[in-house]
C-alpha cells in the first residue's frame, strides 16, 4: 500500500481460529476527566488511507458456508420447533435500571461530551458479574428501517464467558450469550438471556458456540457475529437465523441433547448457527496488519448502497499498530436476506478498506451524511489504562475530529471502556455499552470488561460500570464543531 502510517510496526499475538465440516457447524467448542498527557489518543489520527490495490483487500476475503436446511430443521423439530423472538421477550426475566436507578460508578462510565440521552444499567447479578463480560449491541432498528421486529422494539447484546475467575469451569470459557432487551416501553426495559449454539449430527445436537462476541449486527432475518479469538479454525464471523429460536427444556450445566431433553447450561433459550463466513487467507494474524485481520467488532451501514457490514481490527493501544476498516455488502437476493454479498464459488469481496492511525479501536461505525458524497467513519477509542473515559473519533478520506472537553480541552470525552457501536436510523441515536465492572479497590484486568485480574485474586465485592446508553448522532457531529 502506499502509506502504513507513521508508526514502527510492532507484533504481538492473538489469532481468531473456528472451523466448520460437513453440513453442520463444528465449532471448537471464541465521569472523571484525565489530563492532556494522560488522555485517550491524545495525537489526532489524521485522515483515512485507502486500500485499494488488490494485495490489500484480498487478505479480506470470506468465504460462506452455510448448514443444510435438513440438519436445521431436524434440530428445530426435535425441540419443538421456533419459539420466536415474542416469546422471549414476553418471557424477559431480568430488570434494566433506568439512569436514576445506576450507580455512581456507572453514571461515571458515560460520556462527558456529548451526554447520553439514554442510559440503562443491569441486574445487579449481571452488572457485578466476574465471569461474563458485555462486548456488543445491535437492535431492531439494524433489523427493518422501521425500528421494529414485528411490533416490538428490541436490543441485543451479546456477553462472552470470561473462564478466568476463581471456580470458572475450563467448559464454560468462550460460552457465548445474547440479552434480547424488551426495549418497547423506556421506562421499563426488561431481558432474557438465549445461549448461541452450533448443530451436531445432522441436527440430532447441538455444542456450544464459543466467540468473544466482540461485534454483532441483526438486519433483517439474520444476526451475524465475530467469532472466538484464539478458537481452532478460519471462521471470522457466525450466521444466526432470527426465525430459529429453540426451547430447552431440561435445567442442567450441560449443553446438547440429554437423557431427558435438550438442556442450554441452564438457559431456556437457543439460538443454533446456520453458517459461518471464513477467511479466505486462513487464521488471522493479529500482530500486524499486514496479514488478514482478526476481526473485533462490526457493525451496519444502512447509507451505503447497498446496505453493508463495516468491521475494524483491534491492536493494543500502546502498540503503535494502525488498525484497518472496511465493508463488505449484503445481498440483494430476494432469497438471501441477511447474509452477505457472495459470488458462484461463496467468495466474498471486501468493497473498501482503508487503514486509520486511530489504534485501539473497540468498535467502528460507517454513515454517510444525507447529501454527502462519502461516509465518515466513527472510531471508538479506549485507552490503554482502564478506567478512563475513552475518545469517538470521526474520521474520513480528509481528516479526523473528537469532541474536547474539561478546562485542559482533553479527547478523552467517551465512555469509559466502550465497546461495539450501533445506529438506529428511526431514533438517530447511536448505540453502545460499557464493559468494566472493577473491584472495590478500582483494579480491573488490561482486557476490556473483566471484572478483575489475577492480582486481586477475582475478589468480591466488585463495583459496576456497566451501562447501556445512547447518545444522538447529530450530538456526536455537533460537538465536533
């Protein structure tokens, strides 16, 4: 390419591995400001640099595989079949806190500038929780331009299973699950958890999915999500179908089909896989970017045409990597909603890439301004040091602007630890959540969302600031200004 940014390549490790055979899924079952000098992405990023020779987007390549429509509806037909969204969401068993209701640590995660608009907090068992950590939002309004499934208002998040704390199971690690969030009164916002799972023999099983979930985009009948960094395969991103929703019907730890049912770790709820899309270039490298991408997070551009999945890779914010944006398109075919844009051979085809100096990238966001002639990208940006407030970078093809705020006129005006991001066109607003739930003591572990490290021993006693929110994207570009 002709520009790699103006900072030193430098490796580390991590790789995105999952893997499919056969005609099923075999997935190896992945608001204190700071100083100047202290804050996030204190150096402007600059403008986008595009990639465009073939050498650059060819390491972007997917290939799609998808699950016969036999072993998916075998599965569905021995467990009763779909359920549907209504029902989980008629069955929601857990309570969102409105803004009043959150802590004083969990209002402290929320943006400075511009303010969210919308802000809920999580059961307290969730908020606290050591063992799953909160990575991505997608919502109804990335499903239909009307903002609705059906009649309802809904929001997903998708949480990992960290594995890590004191008398974490090593089966539960990368266990993958979705809050679909009730969100139809906004006074009243209440969810259910369904465990994402992968068929097994023909559909006479199922395992469990394992993904860090770090991003997940529902539009139309589809939820696509990132795969399990480190997993053992070239899978990027898992395919669900949203009108496959499955009951189980016996409470154990296990997951798959049991002496007397089928049984989801203790979960009513399932979602099976029907397909994955894999990296044309094999496992990804996360070192650099000069191989294929490990990819962490995703997200929907309803102002390009055709509509398309946008995704960033994630580098250390002290690694002085430059990350990569691009998109991919979603089909057209009246028989293909929800998934991308393949050729005969299941091919798909990166359609722009550019390369950003903004490093550390939890999440990214392509929207192109009525009457603009290209999009600008937003780039959420979380510092190296946990606990601080991180920095949403608008960036295009020109150049690259954050809101300031405090009296030292810092970046660092977003969230604390924010992760993926999400539009939805009907309201205008952009949506995201905050990962962190810290110990008492303020100590949290370098990954985004742990609760704690190894060095305070996964102690009790953690404090949460764990938020979903919602800020106007007019907001965000008003405080540019």
């Amino acid at each position: 390419m002709a520009y790699r940014g103006r900072h030193r390549r430098r490796k580390k490790g991590r790789a995105l591995r999952a893997s499919l055979a056969g005609t099923a899924l075999a997935l190896t079952v992945a608001a204190g400001l700071i100083s100047t000098s202290q804050a996030a992405s204190s150096d402007n990023p600059g403008a986008l640099t595009a990639l465009g020779s073939s050498s650059e987007t060819d390491k972007l390549g997917l290939r799609e595989n998808l699950v016969g429509e036999d072993t998916l509806d075998a599965l569905e037909s021995g467990m009763g079949g779909n359920v549907g969204v209504d029902a989980v969401l008629k069955n929601a068993n857990h309570s969102m806190r409105g803004r009043a209701d959150c802590s004083a640590s969990e209002k402290a995660a929320l943006p400075v500038e511009p303010a969210a608009t919308r802000a809920y907090c999580w059961a307290d068992s969730d908020a606290r929780t050591q063992k799953w950590l909160p990575q991505s939002v997608t919502t109804s309004g990335d499903s239909d331009e009307d903002g609705r499934w059906g009649s309802n208002r809904v929001i997903l998040s998708g949480w990992t299973h960290d594995g890590q704390p004191a008398g974490a199971q090593e089966e539960d690690k990368g266990l993958a699950r979705v809050a679909f969030v009730d969100a139809n009164d906004p006074a009243n916002l209440k969810y259910r958890w369904v465990l994402l799972v992968a068929p097994l023999d023909g559909g006479k099983d199922f395992e469990a999915v394992r993904s860090r979930i770090g991003g997940m985009v529902w539009y139309q009948d589809k939820l696509i999500v990132t795969a399990r960094n480190g997993a053992a395969g070239d899978d990027a991103l898992y395919v669900f179908d949203m009108n496959r929703i499955l009951r189980a019907d016996v409470t154990s730890g296990a997951v798959g089909k049991v002496k007397d049912g089928w049984s989801a770790h203790g979960y009513r709820y399932v979602m099976p896989a029907m397909g994955s899309y894999s990296l044309t270039g094999g496992a990804c490298d996360a070192t650099t970017n000069d191989r294929v991408p490990c990819f962490a997070s995703v997200s929907l551009d309803r102002t390009s045409t055709p509509h398309s999945l946008v995704a960033n890779e994630w580098f250390r914010p002290d690694s002085g990597e430059p990350g990569r944006v691009w998109r991919y398109d979603y089909s057209t075919a009246s028989d293909r909603t929800g998934l991308l844009a393949a050729d005969r051979r299941g091919r798909v085809h990166a359609d722009e890439a550019y390369e950003t100096d903004a490093v550390g990238l939890q999440g990214v966001l392509s929207h192109r301004p009525s009457g603009a002639s290209e999009p600008n990208w937003y780039a959420g940006h979380a510092p190296d040091a946990r606990g601080e407030h991180g920095t949403l970078w608008r960036q295009n093809k020109s150049a690259a602007k954050a809101a300031k705020c405090g009296a030292e006129e810092s970046y660092a005006c977003w969230g604390r630890d924010t992760e993926s991001l999400s539009y939805w066109q009907e309201t205008g607003e952009l949506w995201t959540l905050t990962g962190r739930s810290a110990t008492a003591s303020g100590r949290a572990h370098e990954l985004p969302g742990r609760a704690a490290d190894r060095a305070t021993a996964w102690q009790p006693g953690t404090v949460s600031e764990r938020v979903l929110y919602a800020v106007p994207l007019s907001a965000v570009d008003h405080s540019l200004e």
